[in-house]
C-alpha cells in the first residue's frame, strides 16, 4: 500500500521540479535579456557622449589652431614691415586701472623706484572691464596654467603669461655692441618679427632688489631642466651639411657655435604641458600647421599656445615621439625619455629660412664688432 502510494507522488513531484526548473529558467532568461537591453542603453549613452565630447575637442582644438595661425600670421606681417610705415604702425592699448599716488605732479617724483621707500600709491583696477567684472564673457582667461606649477593655475596678473588684457611683455638682455641704427643682443626670449615699442636701460641699484619677498613657486626655476642632452653620431656632419645654407643668414659664426644654442635651448624641456603629460597621444601630433593640436589644453595652458605648434612631434609606430625645433633656420629633430634625458638625432635645413627677412643681418656684419 506504501508503495502504490509512494508511486502516485512520484509524478506530481516530477512535473513540480520540471516546472521549478523551468521557472528559473525563464526568470534567468529575462533577467539576461534586461540586463543585455540595458548594457545596450549605457552602451548607446557612452558612443553618444564620446561623440559629443570628440566633437567639442574637435571645435576647441581648430579654435585654438585659429589662434595660433592668428599669432603667425601676424609676426610674419611684422617681419618685414616697411620702413615708411613704422610711424603708421599703431598697437591700441585700454588701461586696466589707474594709480592714486601719494605725488600729485611731477615735481618731487623719483626718477626711479625704490629711492623713496615710503612713496606709496594704490593700483585700482578698472571695474568695468570684463576681465574682472564678467571673466566668462572676456576672451582672455582671469588664470592660467603655469609650467613651473606642473599645470596649476594662476591669475594672469601673477605670472608672465604673454595672453594678457594689454599684450605688453618685458624682458632683460645683453647687449653685445651696437652699430648704426642695429643692437646685437644675447641672452633673448623673443620671437623673430616681435615688434619693440621702447628700450630702457638696466638699473642694478633699482631693477635688482636683494631679498625680495616672492612666492615659493616663483623661485622654482629648475622643475623644466632635463637631465643630459647628447648628439648622434651623424648629427655633426648633418649640421655641417646645413650650416652650407643657414649661415648666409645667420647670427653665429660657426656650426659648433650653432651646436652649443641648440645644446643650450633643449637643456630645457621646451615641450608644452600636454606633451609631457601624454607623450604618446596621438591626438597631440603636430607639425607646423599640419595637423591640429591637442585640445586637452587647449585653454588650460595659454602659455604654451604657440610653442605647442612650433615645437612639433611625430609618433611612430613603437610608441617613440621625436620633436622637431625650429631654430636659426634649421629643422632639429630630438627625443627625450621619461628620465629627462634628451637625444638629439638630426638637423636639416628649414623651409622657414626660405621665408626669412632679405634684409636679416648675419654674423659677418657683426665679426668686427665682436672680435
């Protein structure tokens, strides 16, 4: 009797455990097919907001190069402006504050800072411009990135950033002699074709102030040097081969002479903040107009604007980059690796020294001078 009993059970256990299996399977089954379904949302959102974003790197990128094209065109204008034009030539200026002086006139004013210590004054900034009132509808940036800070911002007014609301710079160099209406100078941070509106001598007793409070970041001035740069094997003869050329219009008076600048101006990393952060990116290949730059930072380091599309690099396939500097008409192809030590591979002739000045003074006219 037990076991006629036991034998009526056992097929309504069996269909209970089928359809329990087969519950759970369906349940599975759906559970995959949301799950799939949503992937396929969040999927479709992150294609959608990549292109979107390419998009607005795409646009930031060409806006920036609009810029620096800008920036070129006019110092190639500069480069050969023409002598009966100069007293024409106007660069407007707006003021952004003034001084309330404890002088009223000129009459007891110091002819130089610093003779009268307790001569103070108050700089009001102007109000109404929108550097200050509006920042967001001003096209110059109230911070920049500073290179010394590894990209940390700064208020423009704080650094030396050449994007100012008066595009004025400023700079010291040594005047090595003097002839006609010509200065030959050393020691210089300008780029070919930069217009100069006056020239002052330099005050030890008023421009060299011993212990000046500036700010810890100021002071450091060694973050970008590198640790070694050498030449290849070849790169002497390459640069012979080109110093053929360059020389006719050039401001040195050999190719080892020639040999030591370009030693000295790679003995800083000269690469711009987002090539030392992302070497290897592809999307900030450069090349003189070529390609466009890196978006990345395309507002985030005004500084190195310019010094992005000059300072060019090529990737290969390895994942090495070699930079390119152009310098007293010579193209300088470099590498530097991750501990800062910097190759330099080759050199040939530029096809900017094409475009150079016809009047561009060389190191012949200067040799008297300087013997």
């Amino acid at each position: 009797m037990g076991s006629t009993l036991n034998s009526k059970w056992l097929p309504v256990t069996s269909t209970v455990t089928v359809a329990l299996a087969l519950l759970s399977a369906s349940t599975a089954v759906i559970s995959l097919y949301f799950c799939r379904k949503k992937s396929k949302v969040l999927y479709s959102k992150i294609q959608e907001l990549e292109i979107s974003l390419n998009s607005c790197l795409q646009n930031s990128a060409a806006e920036r190069q609009g810029r620096i094209r800008a920036q070129q065109d006019l110092r190639k204008a500069l480069a050969e402006p023409k002598s009966e034009n100069l007293e024409q030539t106007s660069y407007p200026m707006t003021p952004i504050g003034l001084v309330q002086s404890c002088f009223s006139t000129r009459n007891g004013t110091p002819r130089q800072p610093l003779l009268v210590p307790l001569a103070r004054a108050c700089l009001v900034f102007d109000s109404a411009r929108k550097l200050w009132k509006h920042p967001s509808r001003s096209k110059f940036k109230a911070k920049v990135r500073v290179p010394g800070l590894k990209g940390g911002k700064m208020g423009v007014l704080a650094t030396r950033s050449p994007h100012r609301p008066c595009p004025i710079g400023l700079t010291v160099a040594k005047v090595e002699a003097v002839r006609g209406n010509m200065v030959l100078l050393s020691g210089v941070d300008l780029v070919d074709g930069t217009p100069v509106l006056d020239i002052k001598p330099y005050l030890p007793y008023s421009d060299s102030i011993q212990g000046a409070a500036v700010p810890e970041w100021v002071m450091v001035d060694n973050i970008l040097a590198v640790a070694s740069v050498n030449f290849s094997e070849g790169f002497s003869s390459s640069l012979s081969d080109c110093w053929e050329t360059a020389k006719k219009k050039s401001l040195y008076a050999s190719p080892d002479e020639l040999q030591c600048l370009i030693k000295q101006v790679l003995s800083w990393d000269i690469r711009s903040l987002s090539q030392r952060n992302q070497p290897h990116d592809p999307l900030i290949k450069t090349g003189n107009g070529e390609a466009p730059n890196s978006a990345l930072d395309s507002d985030q380091n005004q500084d190195e604007e310019a010094s992005d599309n000059e300072n060019s690099q090529v990737c290969h396939p390895s994942g090495d980059v070699t930079y390119h500097l152009i310098l007293e008409g010579t193209n300088v192809a470099y590498r530097i690796d991750f501990n800062g030590n910097v190759t330099v591979e080759n050199v040939v002739v530029s096809s900017e020294i094409l475009n150079r000045n016809r009047n561009r003074r060389s190191f012949l006219e200067w040799r008297d001078e300087l013997s």
